[in-house]
C-alpha cells in the first residue's frame, strides 16, 4: 500500500466512492478506493498510517464485519462508516463497538472532510506514540550493558534486542556466574514492561512456602517476574506456575481468591531440564512451555577475547568504589587469565578484579570446565 495514503476509501457504488474521493483530495487528502471488504484486508496492516471510510452495506463481507477484523487488526485504527437512512441503529452500535464516526447518506461534503480530519488527527497522535514508544526500546535494546567484543556476544546482543519489545516468556540458560540474571534485567529494562516491577524469585530460597511463593508472582503483576534457578523449584509450586503461565490468573490456597497476573516471565537455569524432567525431578508440561524461547549463554572460556575488557572494567570500577588506583593488566597478568578455565565465568572475574583492587594476590587454579 502506498505509504503516503491518508484515507482508504471501502465503497461498491462508483458514484458514491467517487464523490467522496473528489472531496477529500480537493482538501489535499491522498486517497484510494477499494470496492469490497475482502480486498480492503488485503491492502490494510497496523502500520496504515491513515483512516479507513466504509460503507456498510458491502456484497458478501459488509462494514461492520469489516469493522471487526480492523479491530483485531489495530484497536486504534479509525474506521468511519457511512450509512443509509435505515443503517442508524447499526451505526451507532458500531460506534459502542470501536467505529470512529458515521456518515447518513446523503452527506455534505464538508461533513466527510470534517469527520476525515478528525480521525486522521487521532491516528496520526497513535502512530507518533507507537514511534517513540519504538524508539525508546530501540535505544535501551542498543544500550544493553553487555561487556564483550567476540562474536557469540554480538550475537547475543542481536538476539536481546529482537526479544526486546516481545511479550513472550524466556529461559535463559547457562552455567553458574555466566550472567543470567543481568541479562534478564536487560530484557525488562528494554522492554514496554520496563516503568513495571522486576520483581525475583528465587527457586532455592522458598523451601515448601507456596504461598509465600505466590504472593512473589502477585507482585510481578504489570512487570517482569524472574525465577532463578527454576531447576530448584518444588515441584509442588510447579503446578501453579504453570497455570501462571497459560492462564495468567492465580488462585490463592485458601482462601481460593483469583488473582490476574499480567506479566512476563523469565526463568533461568544451569542444569538440563529436559533430563530432569525425563527423570520426574522437574514437569516436563513446563520444561516445554519455557523452552519455546530460550536464551543460551556463553561460558567465558569460550570467549576469551572478553575476558580483558572485562576485567578492565570490573578492576576500574572496584577501584572507583575504594578510591584506589585500578589494579594494572599486565602481560603476565593477562597471560594468567587466559589460561584459566574460569569455572565461576563472569562472577568469577569480577571477584578476582575486586580482590586486586582491594590489593591482595591471588593465585588462579586451573580447575576443570563444568560440565553443565
């Protein structure tokens, strides 16, 4: 569809159809006509910039259902609705059901212009929300405060940002220190959820307290909920997570109150949960509703070319916090480093970089790789 189009014109009568063109593009409107409904939903998208104007006695598919599938579509596409003498009633329920306007034949001119100007007004304050509401996440998604130059960092940044404005829950999976629970942070910070709560539970902290485990989700509503560690969760919380999940209501053990929970949901995981729910330690009904869309993260022996910066970083920034001067990487330093397994990965580092801050030595092992 041609992007300058302001006012699509749905209408089967040539004359009409042709009248109301003349009209609007007198007035400077770009318009185009289209005769029946079916081919209009082939032309219209949620990024229509402009107003959609049908009449409502089309053949086969008339304007109201047109109406309808536009809503579906785009809530807050203006949809204006001519109308004969004996459509009056069928009009204005269009308009309690989301119609922008309505039109009796016959019409003025000025009236079609009028109605026409005030719709595109009104979309044209959405289409500028959607835009900065767009660039807003664009701009967190570019600014995600991931360390690293090496390729499976890139690629990691690239998949963020593609989550960035989705609404679909994430397991982010990978070793211990590796940076899950950051990158879950970055995920709602970028996200339209970001002004929301970001609200954790931890898996391994809750023992058997459903309840208080519960009140956790309750909380996360309009937000972000992350659950750490979800290998570690009872299984008996794990029939109510899952309904969380699917219905996004909660009920409340006791007192049986229902609670709507709209948020997003993050878990994160080291362990394989497809063999652990193959074992019966984990329900597989829920390893395959939070696998749709997984996140895997990098060890840091697998991206060595990071592991300088980083440190710089950390070592820069510890320094800062206890006004000292920052620990210096020297060759035989960086030489260590990069012979490490770093088995703690990123945690690991950073720990290392705050002790030398701090101005004591310590010596690296060469402890073996998990093998998670």
């Amino acid at each position: 569809m041609n992007s300058a189009l302001h006012v699509l014109i749905v209408e089967d009568d040539a004359d009409v159809a042709m009248a109301c063109e003349q009209a609007l593009q007198l007035e400077g409107f770009e318009c185009g006509c289209i005769s029946s409904a079916e081919l209009a939903l082939k032309h219209l998208s949620a990024e229509f910039a402009g107003v959609v104007i049908s009449d409502i006695r089309l053949p086969r598919k008339s304007g109201l259902e047109l109406l309808a599938d536009i809503r579906i579509m785009d809530a807050e596409l203006p949809v204006i609705l001519i109308t004969g003498h004996g459509d009056i009633s069928m009009a204005v329920q269009a308009m309690k059901d989301g119609a922008t306007d309505f039109l009796e034949k016959p019409f003025a001119p000025e009236r079609l212009i009028k109605a026409t100007r005030r719709a595109l007004e009104r979309r044209r304050h959405v289409v500028e929300a959607r835009i900065r509401e767009e660039n807003k996440q664009t701009a967190a998604a570019q600014d995600l405060p991931l360390l690293g130059q090496s390729s499976a960092i890139g690629l990691l940044r690239r998949t963020l940002q593609g989550l960035a404005g989705s609404e679909a829950d994430v397991l982010v999976q990978g070793e211990t220190g590796s940076g899950k629970t950051l990158v879950a942070r970055c995920l709602h910070e970028a996200s339209p959820r970001s002004s929301g709560n970001f609200v954790v539970l931890d898996s391994s902290g809750f023992g058997d307290s459903t309840d208080q485990c519960l009140e956790r989700i309750v909380q996360a509503h309009g937000g972000t909920l992350l659950i750490t560690d979800i290998e570690n969760m009872p299984l008996s919380m794990q029939v109510p997570l899952l309904r969380v999940l699917q219905e996004r209501v909660l009920i409340r053990p006791g007192s049986g109150d229902v609670a709507v929970v709209d948020c997003r949901v993050i878990a994160t995981s080291h362990a394989d949960l497809l063999t652990l729910s193959r074992q019966g330690l984990f329900r597989p009904e829920l390893y395959y509703r939070l696998s749709l869309v997984t996140v895997n993260l990098p060890p840091l022996r697998e991206r060595k070319e990071d592991i300088a910066p980083l440190f710089q970083h950390f070592a820069k920034q510890s320094a800062q916090n206890l006004q000292r001067p920052a620990p210096e990487l020297t060759l035989e330093r960086l030489q260590v480093l990069l012979a490490h397994n770093w088995p703690g990965n990123v945690r690991e580092l950073r720990q290392l970089a705050d002790a030398l801050a701090q101005g004591l030595e310590i010596s690296l092992g060469n402890e073996a790789a998990p093998q998670e």
